[in-house]
C-alpha cells in the first residue's frame, strides 16, 4: 500500500491552520488565522463556502448540528451547521481558546491562560474547572473511559479523570514553550479510538505509545528518512492507523497493529509544518491536512498492494511456488537502472517483459519499504540501488551519488514594532515618537500616524492607495514603503513647502525592510543593498550588505543593520551578525558585530537606547545591550521573569539607559497587542541574570555593574555608593580580603578614601591601614590606565572613536581630555590635608619634619636634639595655630596636593587628642574609638 499526495491549495493566511472532517465525510471544514472558516467539498472544490467569525480562529469541533470554534473573544463559541448562526457561548476564558475535543457526553477546552474547562451533556451549569498547567494549552483528547489528556507549554503532559476532576498522572520531558503561535510541536495526545487502552503522543522525532492501565511505555514508532521532528499525530477512526506530521511537511502512517511504516508520498517544496491532522470520517484511507502556511492537502491511498500484484501474475498462469522471495541483497547489482541484474536469465512472455523478474522486483520492493530502508527521494522511490547503498557505501562510487546537506529555515526579515500583516488592524510602528497604524477594511484601507507629543506634528490620516505595509517613524519623517514594492515614500514632518517626496528602486529591486531616523532614511534590498538617504530625499550613500537582510533599526546618524552571516545550524542556531554604521557628514564608519543568539530562537526586536547603544530581544524575552565602551553584549532585561505567566508577552517599545526602565505593553496570552482597545505601555526594571538574585550582594552588584557599562544618570554616586554598601557588607560578615579586593578592582583614590574613613569608624585598624598601603598603587594605575588610553593601547570602538573626532571638531579652542577609566579623583580638603599634615607631624620618628603642602612653601629640619614631651606639644600646637591662620591666604595653587608614599596614611585616624603624660614619658592617642599607646 502507498499513500500518494494531492495538490495543495489555499485555504487561509499564513499562520497556524486548523481542520476537521464533517460526521457525514462529505467535508472538509477549515479555520485559520485570517478569522475565516471554510467548506470543502472535496480538495478539487474551487469554490467553498466562506464564513468570518472573527480576527482569527485556532480550533473547531463538530458534534452535527452544531460547530463549536474559538473566537478573539476568548470564547468557546457555538454556531449552527450548516447555517453557520451564533447558538451561544459554552465556555469562556481570558485567554484565546486553543484546543477542544468533544467525546460522548463531554465537551473539552483548553486556553492559553493554562486552564481547562469542561461541561458534559451541553449543560454550561456543570462547567468544571481544571488547573495544573503552567503554560499554554496545546492540545488534548479525551477516551471512551472519561479519561483526559492534556499537554500545555510547560513541557508536561497530565491525565485528568473526568468523571471525578482529578489528576491521574503526570509526564514530563516535553518541549516547552511560551506562546501557542511559537509552538512547533503541539504533542497531540490521542487515545486509541476503539476502547482506550493505549495513549500516543510525539515527542522530537518518535511517537510514544503508552498502556493506559499502568501509564507504561508500550513501544515507541519512527522513520530514519524522517528530517524534521513530528508536530502532531492522530489515529485513524477504527484504530488501523496512526498518522504523524512534522516540521518538514513529512507525513508518515503507521500500521498500528503491525507497528510498521507504510510508505508515504515526499512533500512538495512549498509544503511547511504540518499543523493539523485528520483522518476522513468515512474512508479509512484517506486523511486530510494544513500546514503552516495556511494550505489544505490530502492524503490517499494508491490501492495498489502486493496481493493485487500477485493475483493479477496468477491470472498469466504463473507459478510462485518455484520462486525465492527470500533473497539477498548480493542479488541486487550496482549499475542497472532497477536495482536487480538485467541479465538474469529468465523466459520473458510475448511482449518481451520477464514476469518472475517484475515479480521478484516487487517483493524486494516489499521488504525493503516495511524494513524502512528506502529513503523518501522523490527522484528515487522506486531506487533499490540507493537503500543498499544506504547499507553498504563501499560498493558504491561515491561520484555518482549526491549527498544532501541538511538545512534549516532561516528566519525572515521583518519591521521592529510592528504585528502580523496578515492582521485587518495592524501596527507598522511603535516608538517613542508615536503610534503607525494600518487598517485594511475598505476598497483601499487607511494609516493613522499618532504622536505621543502633539508638537511635533498633528495626528495624520492618510489613504492607503499604494498598499503600503511597512512603515518607520521619527521626529522629522515618516517612510512608507511595501514588501516587494521598488518604491519608497517619505514625508517630511518639520519641512515646509512640499513635504513628501518617493523614490524607486531600479532594475526590478524590491525593498525587505525599512528605517527613519532624525537625520537619515534607510532601505535594505534583495539585491542585499543598503540605500541610505537624508531626511529630505538625497541620496547619500549605497553600501552592500554581507547576506540576506533581518531588520533596520536607527539613531540619529547611526544605523545598525542584522542580517544572516550563515544558514541556519543544528538545533535552529540562527546565525545572525549585524553592521554598526555611523555617519558624519561625508565620512562614515562601520563595525560589525556578531549577534548572540541562544539557539531555537529568533530575534523579535531591534533597536537602540536612549543614548545610542544598540539592544535587541529574543523570542524569549531576553533583552541584550550593545556597549559602545567594552564593545561587548549585555544580557540587561528578562522580560519573561517579570511576567506571572509564561503565556504572556512583552511587546518592546522603548529602552532607556538613563532611567534604567523598558517601555513595554503586556499581550495576555498572545504574541502582539490588539490595536482596539488600545493598551497601555508598562515599565520593566532593568536586572542583569546574576547569581543569587534574591540576596542583598548580588542586588548591588547588579546596580554597580550596569552602572560602570551603561549611560546612567549619576553613574559616579551611582557607583560610590553601591560599592561602598559591598564595602560595608563585606566587613559586617567578617570577609576583609573581599573588601580590600573590591576597592583594588575599583581602583579610584576617592573610593579608596571613603573605605578608610568607613574601616576606621569601624574600628578595622588592620584593614585601614592596607588600604592606605594602596593609595600609591591606586594613583599608578590611574595614571597608567590614563596613559593607556592616550597612547590607544586599550581599543576603542570606531563608533566611540568617531564621536570623539567630532567633540575635538567641536572644541577646537579647548584642551582634549583623555578619556578616565576610572571614576574622576575628589581633592583633599583644606580639613583633611590639615589633619594629615598634624598626623604625620606627630608619628614621625626623627624629630618634627615640616612637608611641603604647595610648590612655594619651604620645609625646613629641626636641629636633631632631645625635646620632652611638652615641648613637643607645644611645638605641635604652635604649628597646628599657624596652618589656621594661613588657611585664608593659602593660593590656588597649593591646593594641588602631590601624593608620596610618605604622604599615603591614613588622615581620618589623624584626629586624636593628647593627654598629660605620666612620669615615664608617654603619652596616651585616641583615634578612632580606639585606645594606641605611642612612645615618644
């Protein structure tokens, strides 16, 4: 038996595609997201019936008269068959409804807000309410014995008892996902149709039968030809067969009983992701299916089988009993058209074709077809040659034979902020400048451009006649432009006179994606073309991409551009690199970047911050940091970890490093907003995913290290004070080492000071003294690091060079500073160089040395004879009166103080006050709550 495919055709938008066949088998009825559901007389009807329902429609049911679909409403809707009329609302939840199964008395739903409800006998006074899941409803099924399974988002599968609402069993090890539109394996349980006793599902590429009666694994189905993994699966209605679908548009049968592989037509190349599956309610060989892409095609059996074959051989009158069916593969030779040796001498009939050899062709055409050794190649399904090649490559020259690369789906371009265009109501653009809307109800639909800040320009209604379904915003203008259109549009919003002005692409060259800015327009091409205009229509630059575009995003005179460097890898790696280009009158620089992509995700954002620094988020929510200093991504904002349910998503608007907050708009249980009504932006809080985030360390770290990498408001007492609060944790918990070694990694002298300050209030004497060992190795590093950068020994971005070329063009009349790697150094006080100075003066050991606090002033020695400790004092006191008296009249110039290692000490434990002495002359200095004694 072979299952051959029919055409596909059309049936809705591209997006997940849902199916069922009418209790009678004479139709087929189709939902999709376009919000339409159609009837099919049979594959080949040109012109089925069309009903919309809505937005979109996930699942539909039928129990005869009446269907039963999901609507946008977040509704369980029942409607009139084949009227297609509302019959009222049997379940309703606050999210889309994803799945529905109707068995005997019970009417089963699931939705993305991770519930289950059902009702038995029709009755919406018994609704019953399952909860256990934590993410999406995927699919679920329900057996003749009450039982139900359910597999959600959260990698589980669950069996539920109906009849009493308990949970049975729990499975994991599923694939996990956060969104019903982002799932490619729904895992569809179905129970064995006759009696129950066995439960199917797919997992990768294998489908697991389980025994109902003690959740065992029974056996596992798969096909080695297979290239994608299975999406869905579903039994025939008298339980013969089970069909599976997969990621690649493959479709393989089963036979259940025999548990072996039934040979299936290959998918054509527009064929996608098999996303429903279902047998024909009459015919038992026949099923129907939907992809990806919104087609419809069907599945049927040839009829011809080896019995049929052999009956019509018995009607030649020849005899099998003289034949060997069990022969080997030495009887197939290498080189023949047919696989078997041509020579084999046989008596062939009277229109000089060999029965036995057609014969014994199509036996080994059995075997090896139930063996699963004949690949699927659509040039080679009837090859032997080739599934014994499989086998035994070495008999084989490898010269005629090619060898196929397997290759996944690279993702396709698209525009920043904005949804589906398949969507009625769609959004173009959404920024921080305003709000792009599309609508295509209408002979030729309309766009709404909305600004936050009305005095930029007034809100616009423009008449959609060219199509248009791409679109990006700023403050100055607004670019138009269609996916394949060679023509780009432009309105200036500050120009006066006539504001628009278009352009067109030549030589047939189509626009993929498109960017405005303040200062620049930009289109990426399929000619992998990057076509840079300004704000008022001149061309200004024409660069190549390396490889087909991704998306645009811009700032001002920066423009980053994603594209892929390579094609997509194992496990769905998305190779993504993207060129960073800045632009200064005629001059222009570049740097490409390589985009970090967590495999089996895509990117769903680009864009830039507040002060330029390019960031862009994953399908997981995960949002990354472009640093323009360190030249390295960032991992700033977790959007998912924000959110109470893994069905919910973040729409990105916005992103700002001064404030530290993500602009955002919460999509319950969907991927994108609705455009009515209008949702309300919220504010994420940036966190970076470090260790042990629920201590109070690991809080200040983040806000010490987003701080040194980004463009924070108060970055220096942003830094000061989280370091001085790990500072002071480390010596609460007795770990001075860890302390010493935060302010050696901070290395800056007023940092440095602070922790003295701080250990000495302390009493942490031994600390405070090893800090004030570091001050001469914290200024060398400073001036190192200074000279560093000066000298260009640390690389700096180009982007970070050329703003530094433009700020010296700038202030040509002023000195260039080096750029600080560390924090700018604070000046000693006139207080603080005062008690220094009375400090050192008394613990020198030789005498009273006087040290010079500016260039002009002298130091003079004292003559090298005994004093008593009076004296001493006195002397002490005379010159702490004298340094007061010449504070007022102390020159700017003294001010700058030079540090030497003699210098170095510690000048808070400087104030202490002196005692009377004892008789054996020594004298009693209190610093800092401590009690020292110091011989003098």
């Amino acid at each position: 038996m072979v299952f051959q495919r029919s055409c596909l055709r059309y049936a809705h938008t591209s997006g997940h595609t849902s199916l069922i066949y009418t209790k009678d088998g004479e139709s087929i009825i189709t939902c999709g997201s376009d919000g339409d559901i159609r009837k099919w007389k049979g594959i080949d009807d040109d012109d089925p019936t069309s009903t919309c329902l809505g937005e979109f429609v996930i699942c539909i049911a039928d129990i005869g008269d009446k269907l039963l679909a999901s609507t946008d409403l977040n509704t369980l809707q029942s409607y009139t068959y084949p009227d297609i009329e509302k019959a009222g609302t049997l379940l309703r939840f606050t999210a889309p409804v994803t799945c529905v199964c109707i068995r005997d008395i019970y009417t089963v739903a699931g939705s993305e807000d991770c519930f289950i409800k059902y009702i038995k006998n029709g009755d919406i006074s018994t609704e019953t309410q399952l909860e256990g899941h934590e993410g999406p409803l995927l699919a679920l099924d329900v057996s003749a014995k009450g039982l139900l399974a359910s597999i959600a988002g959260d990698g589980l599968l669950k069996i539920w008892d109906l009849n009493s609402g308990t949970e049975v069993k729990t499975i994991n090890g599923l694939m996990k996902t956060n969104s019903f539109e982002r799932a490619e394996c729904l895992g569809t349980p179905v129970f064995e149709p006759e009696n129950g006793n066995s439960l199917a599902y797919v997992q990768k590429k294998e489908i697991y039968v389980l025994n109902t009666n003690n959740w065992e694994l029974q056996f596992k189905l798969t096909d080695e030809r297979n290239k994608g993994n299975y999406s869905c699966c579903q039994f025939s209605k008298d339980g013969q067969f089970i069909a599976a679908g997969t990621t690649e548009g493959e479709i393989n049968i089963f036979d259940y009983a025999r548990k072996q592989s039934i040979k299936c037509e290959t998918p054509s190349s527009e064929c996608q992701a098999i996303t429903c599956i279902a047998w024909d309610t009459k015919n038992n060989l026949e099923l129907a299916y939907c992809d990806a892409s919104g087609q419809l095609g069907t599945l049927f059996s040839s009829g011809v089988t080896i019995s049929d074959v052999a009956n019509d051989a018995e009607a030649d009158e020849v005899d099998f009993e003289d034949i060997d069916f069990e022969r080997n593969n030495d009887d197939v030779v290498a080189g023949s058209d047919n696989g078997f040796n041509d020579n084999y001498d046989d008596d062939e009939d009277v229109d000089g074709v060999s029965i036995e050899k057609l014969k014994r062709q199509v036996m080994k055409s059995s075997e090896t077809y139930i063996n699963g050794g004949l690949t699927g190649d659509e040039d080679t399904k009837d090859s032997l040659a080739k599934s014994v090649h499989n086998a035994d490559v070495d008999d084989y020259d490898d010269d005629k034979h090619n060898y196929v690369v397997k290759t996944y789906k690279q993702q396709e371009a698209f525009q920043p902020s904005s949804t589906p265009s398949h969507l009625e109501h769609r959004y173009l653009a959404w920024n921080n400048v305003g709000i792009v809307t599309a609508h295509s109800d209408g002979a030729d639909g309309s766009i709404d451009v909305e600004f936050h800040d009305t005095n930029i320009h007034h809100s616009l209604h423009i008449t959609n006649y060219s199509q248009h379904n791409m679109a990006s915003l700023s403050s100055t203008v607004l670019s138009l432009s269609a996916e394949g259109s060679s023509k780009l549009v432009c309105i200036a919003l500050a120009a006066s006179g006539n504001k628009e002005w278009s352009v067109t692409l030549p030589d047939c060259e189509s626009i993929e994606a498109l960017i405005a800015t303040t200062k620049i327009v930009g289109v990426a091409t399929n000619n992998h073309y990057l076509r840079l205009f300004t704000v008022m229509g001149t061309q200004r630059e024409i660069i190549s991409i390396p490889g087909p575009v991704l998306a645009l995003a811009g700032y001002k005179e920066r423009i980053i551009v994603c594209y892929h460097s390579a094609p997509a890898g194992e496990h769905k790696q998305q190779h993504i690199s993207a060129m960073l280009i800045q632009t200064n009158g005629l001059s222009l620089r570049t740097q490409h970047l390589p985009i970090p992509l967590p495999a089996e995700r895509k990117m769903t954002w680009l864009g830039f911050t507040d002060c330029g620094s390019p960031v862009f988020t994953d399908s997981m929510g995960l949002l990354q940091l472009f640093s323009l200093k360190s030249n390295c991504w960032y991992p700033i904002c977790d959007s998912m970890k924000q959110s109470q349910s893994v069905s919910n998503n973040y729409f990105i608007i916005d992103v700002s490093e001064r404030s530290q907050i993500v602009q955002a708009v919460l999509c319950r249980g969907t991927s994108y907003p609705m455009t009515n009504p209008r949702p309300m932006m919220q504010e994420l809080n940036m966190r970076l995913p470090l260790c042990d985030m629920d201590s109070e360390k690991s809080e200040l770290e983040d806000a010490l290290i987003r701080a040194s990498f980004m463009n924070v408001d108060g970055t220096d007492k942003i830094i000061k004070e989280n370091a001085i609060k790990l500072f002071a944790l480390a010596c609460r918990t007795e770990i001075e080492a860890r302390a010493k070694e935060l302010i050696e990694t901070i290395a800056c002298p007023d940092m440095l000071l602070l922790a003295v300050k701080y250990a000495t209030k302390l009493g942490r004497i031994h600390l405070s003294d090893k800090l004030c060992e570091l001050m001469p190795q914290v200024e060398e590093q400073k001036n190192q690091r200074e000279k560093d950068v000066a000298n260009e020994n640390i690389p700096e971005s180009p982007l970070a060079q050329l703003n530094a070329e433009n700020f010296v063009a700038k202030s040509s009349n002023t000195p260039t500073s080096t750029t600080n790697l560390a924090p700018k150094s604070m000046e000693l006080s006139l207080v603080k160089r005062v008690s220094l100075k009375r400090f050192v003066g008394s613990n020198t050991p030789t005498g009273l040395k006087k040290f010079s606090f500016g260039p002009h002033s002298t130091a003079t020695t004292p003559t090298n004879t005994q004093n008593s400790t009076t004296s001493d004092l006195d002397m002490e006191m005379q010159e702490n009166a004298e340094v007061s008296y010449s504070e007022s009249k102390l020159s700017s110039s003294d001010k700058d103080l030079t540090r030497t290692p003699l210098n170095s000490v510690n000048p808070f434990a400087a104030k202490r006050k002196i005692s009377d002495v004892d008789g054996n002359q020594k004298g009693f200095v209190f610093g800092s709550d401590k009690l020292k004694m110091i011989k003098k």
